[in-house]
C-alpha cells in the first residue's frame, strides 16, 4: 500500500488506496455508504453510527472515509482499540477541533466507565465545535458495551446503520478489485472456490487472497485453484 503524507493528520494515519470508497463494495449498504460520503462533504449529517458483525467492513468504510477526508485537505483522525486500550482518558483531549474523528471497534474499548464519560464529553464537544464524528461496533447503540443512558442518546446522535452481508456477486466484485489492486487477475471460478471452501467473511477471504498474492508471487505461478489447495491444503471451513 502506497503511504500519503499529510501535514494536518494526527497519530499517524496514513491514506491508501487500499481502503477507499471505490474499493468498498456497497451491495445492500449503498444507503449508509452515501451518507458518509455525504458527511465528508460537510452535507447533511454530522454524526454516523455503523454496527455489524465482523467482516463486513466497517474498519473500511471508516478508514476510506477518513482516506477522502485527507485528500480534500482536512484533518482527521482514525482509532481502534489497539491504539485506545492501555492508554489514559486524556488522549481525546482537543480531538473535537478536526474535521473528522472516527473511532472504531467500540464494544473492544467502551467497557470502563472512564471511557464511556470520555466518550460522553467527546461527542458534546464534537457537536458544540461543528465537526464530524462516525464510530462503529459490532452491536447496536443501545446494547450493554454503552451502559450510561445519557452515553446511548448520545451515540444515537445521528443515524445508526447495521451493515448487511454482500451477495456472492458482490463478494466476487470486492475480492477482484482487491485482486487488480495487487496486480493479480482473479479468474471467477478461484473466487467461487475460496467462497465455497473457506470462511465467507470479507475480513477473511481478503487474508486469503492476501496470501495467495505472496504465493503467486514467490512461485511466479497465476491464481488457479491448484495453487489455492497448494497453499491451504484440502480444508473446508465455509
């Protein structure tokens, strides 16, 4: 993945073209992708809320927003938990002055009180200074993670989406952009065979196809479903 330098971005977040809105297959979530595009453009709303299962793509959707927000010049910032967990309340301090905050995999991190007051007090200030915030989880607002009420309100702010599953079609169409960005062409009947063999989550058929990149590149061999059951073998985990 190229690395884009920007001036105004904090905590090192670093723009690709991995993880953009063209490479983000909407299929049902057209809806809730046009929002955050929206959202970006300084229209409509101000505050997004995501949920589903994992592999959906919600870290996408959130990295690809914050990606289109940096080309347009404005200052953003992308958390997960890995870089929350561990650390003090105080590192939301003066967050609410970019342009676009968008903080992920809630439920991982929402589960001190410390943090759900930091959370609670970081949305007011986000809304009282004008800028844009999309957060994502696993659940709904109004599941246990989010246990003050005033938090749950707060995070119902804007509209809440649940991320639906891509068709098979859609599915195909997401892996052989993937694929194109890497410099690989993905014949259908691999990628029926990695969807039909392995587990159908994006999360995981994009490690896959990441893998047989390595593979394809290493042996200098193209993705056939020979290479497939050369590198994972003959299991069946769909």
């Amino acid at each position: 993945m190229s690395r884009i330098n920007h001036p105004q971005l904090p905590l090192g977040f670093e723009p690709g073209e991995l993880f953009t809105f063209d490479s983000f297959i909407a299929g049902p979530n057209t809806v809730a992708t046009g929002l955050a595009q929206q959202l970006i453009r300084g229209e409509g709303e101000s505050q997004l809320f995501f949920w589903g299962d994992s592999g959906l793509g919600k870290s996408h959707l959130l990295q690809a927003s914050c990606n289109l927000a940096a080309k347009r010049q404005q200052s953003v910032c992308y958390l997960t938990a890995a870089q929350i967990n561990g650390q003090a309340v105080e590192m939301f301090a003066g967050l609410e002055t970019l342009d676009l905050l968008c903080l992920d995999e809630l439920e991982r991190w929402l589960v001190e009180p410390q943090w759900q007051l930091a959370l609670f007090d970081l949305i007011n200030r986000v809304r009282e200074n004008g800028s844009r915030l999309i957060m994502a989880a696993t659940q709904p607002p109004d599941v246990s993670f989010a246990q003050l009420p005033d938090l749950r309100s707060r995070l119902s702010w804007g509209p809440v989406f649940q991320l639906l599953p891509l068709s098979d079609e859609d599915k195909y169409q997401a892996l052989s952009y993937r694929a194109r960005q890497n410099g690989l062409e993905l014949p259908r009947q691999v990628a029926d065979y990695l969807m039909q063999r392995y587990p159908r989550d994006m999360f995981g058929l994009f490690e896959r196809l990441a893998l047989l990149d390595k593979a394809s590149m290493a042996m200098q061999r193209k993705l056939t479903i020979p290479l497939v059951k050369s590198v994972f073998g003959s299991e069946n985990m769909a």
